[in-house]
C-alpha cells in the first residue's frame, strides 16, 4: 500500500509543478461564475489625480471611461443585473482596492472601462483582454458586440496581466473602448450618443453571457441610433417577462 501511494503523491507533486512552471505570476483560484453570476464590478479605469491617456483636444480618459461605466450599470440594473461599481465620480482608487473591491463578491464578473493610447495616432480599434481562461468567454463576446458598431476596427482579444485580471478570483476582462490619440476614434468618444451605444454592445454582451441571446432590450437611444427616427418605447426588464 505504501509504495503506490507514494507514487501517487509523486504524481500529484509533478504535476502541481508543472502548472506552477506554466504561469510566470502566482495565479488565484478563479471560480466560473459566467453562466451564474449575479452581480457585475464595473470598474471605471484612472481618477483623480490618475487622468489616464489624455491628449489635448479630447476629454481626459478617466471622464469617458466613468460615463460608460456609469451607462453600463444603469443598463444592467435594467436587465436585473446587480452592480458594484468602483468608483462613481472622479476620485483616485489605487488597483489593489480596485482588486480588494472585485474579490470581495461571492458571484460576479468583473467589467474595466478603458480608452486607448498610443503614439501611432493611426492606431485605433476595440480591444478586449483577460488573463484567466474562465473570462475567455466574456472577454470574446464583448469583443463581438463592440464589432457590431457600423465602421468599428477590430483590434481583437488578448491576455494581458493587468492587475485587475491577474488577480480576480472570477472572470474580469478590460475592455479598451477605441484609441483617444486617434481623432475619429476621440471624435466619437466625445460623443455622449456613441458612449451610449458602447456601455449598451457591452451590457448586451454581459446579459447574453449570464442568461442567452434574446434576453437583452437595448435602450430607447440606442434603438434609435440603430433604426433612424422611432418614438423611444419604454423599457421592459430582461427579468420580468
Ligand atoms: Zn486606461
């Protein structure tokens, strides 16, 4: 009986081991809350004293990251979604609090509003990242959604080691919402119809992970945006029908 069992042990041994050696960072227990979750963490990037990317003739990122932040709560709490968010004005919230924040939820996703920077001013495009496989998911349908936005630029979805998403016990992805060093993409960005159109691909995309497609009613703006001029028609809640 001894020696088997050592040779389990050994077993077990080598292959913790070789996970360890996998990842080059100390990776937390991520639990697959993407078809359970009943709470979503929407974390506005930056604030205060940390603007963000932020370029002379646009809005700092730290503003329209808030306000599709902002957009995107309010859309899942339309669709019965709870949400946490982690900052709700302009105030500094270092990561690790943003990661305390995140952890603390027993059954959540966790969603970064992010824009863009580069020096490149051509470069421009939505891009979704993750780090854990659990997020895969999301961060690919969130990506689809954002590529459902008349002359959107795909920049695709990536890993990234973000300390938001490293260290998430749930699914977290950070989404990129278009480059603010490009002007058509900043042009946009300025535009409170277009960060409204944004917070809905994403809040479409969330609803459909957690519940199916068909669920999610876009807002009264949006329809309009997506269909010329129809009466705003109010809202039913995914939840109640
Ligand atoms: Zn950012």
């Amino acid at each position: 009986m001894t020696m088997p069992r050592l040779v389990i042990s050994f077993v077990t041994l080598a292959f913790v081991a070789s996970l360890a050696a996998c990842s080059t960072v100390r990776t937390s227990n991520v639990k697959n809350t993407s078809k359970t979750f009943t709470t979503v963490v929407v974390d506005a990037g930056h604030g205060g004293k940390d603007s963000g990317a932020y370029r002379r003739y646009g809005p700092p990122e730290k503003m329209v990251a808030l306000d599709v932040a902002q957009r995107l709560g309010q859309k899942l709490r339309e669709s019965q979604i709870k949400t946490i968010m982690v900052r709700d004005s302009d105030v500094f919230i270092p990561l690790n609090d943003r990661v305390a924040i995140e952890n603390k939820q027993k059954n959540a996703v966790f969603v970064s509003i992010h824009f863009n920077d580069s020096r490149t001013r051509r470069a421009r495009g939505f891009e979704t990242y993750y780090h854990s496989g659990a997020s895969l998911d999301l961060a690919s349908r969130i990506q689809q959604k954002l590529m459902t936005i008349p002359n959107s630029s795909n920049g695709g979805v990536h890993t990234a080691n973000f300390r938001v998403l490293r260290l998430a016990s749930c699914p977290a992805v950070l989404v990129e919402c278009g480059y603010l060093s490009n002007r058509a993409e900043a042009n946009q960005a300025r535009d409170w119809e277009y960060r409204e159109l944004l917070a809905d691909r994403i809040a479409e995309a969330i609803v459909d992970e957690r519940y199916g497609s068909g669920v999610y009613r876009p807002s009264p703006q949006v329809a309009a945006q997506l269909r010329a001029a129809e009466p705003a028609s109010s809202i039913t809640p995914a939840g109640s029908r």
